[in-house]
C-alpha cells in the first residue's frame, strides 16, 4: 500500500465533518442579512441553557473529528478545543453583522469545551475497544454508521420548525426508527460478538443520540422527547431481540438494512415536501428562482428549504449505498443516484407549484440534486477510504 494511499483514506474522513460544520454554520447564520451594525455590543456570557446547548451542538464536529484524523491520542482533546474556538470565533464574528445578534464570549469558550469532548468521547470509546478490532469493525460498518451522523442535522431542522408548528413533532419519528434500526443492525451482525458490548449498551447510545438529536426542543418539548425516548428504547429492544443472525461465512448485511431505510426515508421526504397537506388544482404557481421568495417569507421558510437540502444529500447517500451493493462501479453507480435524484426533486417541486404560497422552482429542484449528488459522493469516498485503510491493516497483520 502507497503512502499516498493512506494520507487519502485521512482526508476523505473528514467530509461527514465539512457536513455538520456547514450545517451548523448555516443554522447560527441565518438569515444572512449582513450590514454595519451602528454600534458594538458583546455579552460576557448568555443563559445556562444556552451554555449547555452550545456544548452539545460542538461535540458531533470533535467526535467527527477525531474519526477523520489519526494522530496520537494526546494531541486530539487539545487539537480539537483549538478547532472548536477558531471556527466558534468566526461565526460570532460574523454574527456581529446580524441585526438582532450579538457576540457572546461564553458561546465561544462553550463550543470549544463541547468539540473537546466530543474528541475525548471518541479517544475513550477506541481505548475501552481493542484497536485492531474497533478498526475491523469500522472499515465494514463505518459507511453505515456515518448515516446516522447525517440523520442528527435533518432533526435540528426539524426541531426548530416545530417552534411554528407543534404538530410537525410526528415527522420526527421516522427518522428515530431509521436510527433505531441502523444501531440494532450493527449490534446484531458486529459488535455483538465482542465482549463488553450489550443490549443495555446499545439502547444507551441510540438514547445519546436521540437527546443530542432533539436538543432544540428539549428545553420547551421535554415530554416529546421523553416519548420518542420510551418508543426508541422499545424498538430497539425488539430488533435485538428478534433480529436475524446473517448465515455462516456471509459478512454483508447493509443491503437487508437499507430495504427498510430507504423507504421510511422516502416516506419522510415526501411527508416533508408535502406538509402542511393544503393543495389547490387550479392554481399552479412557477418561480425560476424562487429562492428570493423564500428569504422574503423568513425564517420558518428559510429552515423547511434547508430542511429540504439537507434531506436530499442524505437520500443521495442511502442511495449511493444501496446501488454500490449491487457490485456496480462507481461512476455507473454515481449516474443511476443522478437519474434517481432528478426524478425526485422533479417530483417534489411539481408538488411544491400546487400548494398556497408555493412555487415549482427549477433552481431549487437543482439545489436538491447537487446536495443529493454531494451525499453520494460523501458516501463512494468513504466507502473508498475504508477499504483502503482494511487493506493497510491487513497487509501489517500480514508482514508480522
């Protein structure tokens, strides 16, 4: 294995990580209506809620991270606080050209300390596994995994637009059984047969993910969150329970995972694109653009068109995964998910001209398709980079 190789199997981790960073960067921007404020105001620090939810918001980018990069255990914690702080600084930099905003220096030191931590977390979990081994079952499951990294944004999003409507809470639960079943796969066909790991293990990790996924509304909605917390326990107890071993000598499992992935996924993108279920035959509404017009209706328009986005590059990366088992090559692979991406975002915007106050708009239909086209490719090149990196583990084993 070249060197060159290896260095590239450690940059290509790091694109789940640009994907959070953008996504956050576009949530404490928004709506990026910069101008010279009149005059300077920064708070020394903001409520004890707002402390909390910055560390949490910080740590999946210390955890991703800290996959993505592969140096000694002693450097991340203090690497990863520094990343945390440079690019906290900057968006409460560019904060300061918000109306309505302002730069808090709590905000700051609090999204640091939660990149830091979510570095440690990752340091902590790779020492309590064997390392060879935890590699073993990262280079097979990783590409799985990551997919459930890409669910926690598609949920921030759907959190704050319940702020607007309550009643978007019930959309929040498609992506929880998503995640339920991804964690009770993995468990089942890998980790179960290590020692140390256990069902009560399991439903604990799918629970830390649920609390970091819905800490928009945990503040003001804390029973949904306890009742999406009784139903993801429930489930992932009983897909455990009666989960199937794969027959001997069989190693890939993906494809019988994403058979139930993709369509509650495709039924949430259409749920989505269709809410809030008003329509009107006669009135068919076109905007080249219309994008201007969603800046010109605010904030909870902004949000559902980022939502939107953001749910389209995680279908392209179901997609990607699902055709790649198919043992195609990759660019044939990369055109079927483009044809399929098209059709999609195709259909939504039809649906989106016959709604009140809608528009069918081709730019953001292609808006859609390109951030399909990034969740495909994420997923081709992480898929690449860990095969690599088995390669590399298997050709040291090999010469010791």
């Amino acid at each position: 294995m070249k060197a060159g190789a290896i260095n590239k199997t450690v940059s290509i981790g790091y694109m789940p990580l640009g994907y959070m960073a953008m996504v956050v960067l576009a949530l404490t921007l928004e709506p990026f209506q910069f101008r010279i404020p009149g005059n300077y105001h920064m708070a020394l620090r903001g409520s004890l809620w707002d402390i909390i939810e910055n560390v949490i918001l910080f740590m999946p980018l210390g955890f991703l991270y800290r996959t993505g990069s592969k140096r000694s255990y002693s450097r991340q914690g203090m690497d990863a606080l520094c990343l945390g702080l440079i690019f906290s600084l900057g968006i409460e930099v560019l904060q300061y050209y918000l109306p309505q905003r302002f730069t808090t220096f709590s905000d700051i030191l609090a999204n640091g300390t939660g990149a830091c931590l979510g570095a440690l977390l990752y340091d902590r979990l790779t020492r309590k596994i064997d390392e060879r081994r935890l590699v073993k079952v990262l280079s097979l499951d990783l590409p799985l995994s990551t997919l459930m990294y890409l669910l926690i944004p598609l949920l921030w999003l759907n959190d704050l637009e319940t702020f607007q409507d309550p009643a978007r809470n019930f959309l929040s639960v498609l992506p929880v059984m998503m995640a339920s079943m991804i964690m009770s796969s993995v468990y089942i066909h890998r980790l179960n047969e290590y020692p140390g790991t256990s069902v009560a293990g399991v439903i604990l990790v799918s629970l830390c993910f649920l609390v970091l996924s819905m800490m928009p509304i945990l503040k003001e909605h804390p029973i949904v969150v306890i009742e999406l917390g009784v139903f993801m326990t429930g489930l992932t107890f009983y897909q455990v329970m009666k989960g199937k071993r794969l027959p001997p000598g069989e190693k890939r499992f993906e494809r019988l995972v994403l058979k139930k992935v993709l369509p509650l996924f495709g039924l949430y993108l259409l749920l989505l694109s269709l809410w809030p279920f008003s329509f009107t035959t006669n009135t068919f509404m076109f905007s080249w653009w219309g994008i201007p017009s969603v800046q010109a209706r605010g904030a909870p328009a902004f949000y559902h068109l980022f939502e939107m986005t953001v749910a389209f590059s995680v279908l392209g990366y179901i997609s990607a995964e699902a055709r790649s088992r198919m043992k195609e090559t990759q660019a044939a692979c990369l055109g079927l998910v483009l044809l399929f991406l098209i059709f999609s975002a195709s259909g939504v915007e039809l649906l989106k001209g016959f709604r009140p106050g809608g528009f069918c708009s081709p730019m953001e239909g292609l808006m859609f398709t390109l951030a399909g086209i990034y969740g495909g490719i994420m997923y081709l090149r992480i898929a690449q980079s860990f095969l690599l990196e088995k390669g590399v583990m298997e050709s040291k084993a090999t010469d010791h």
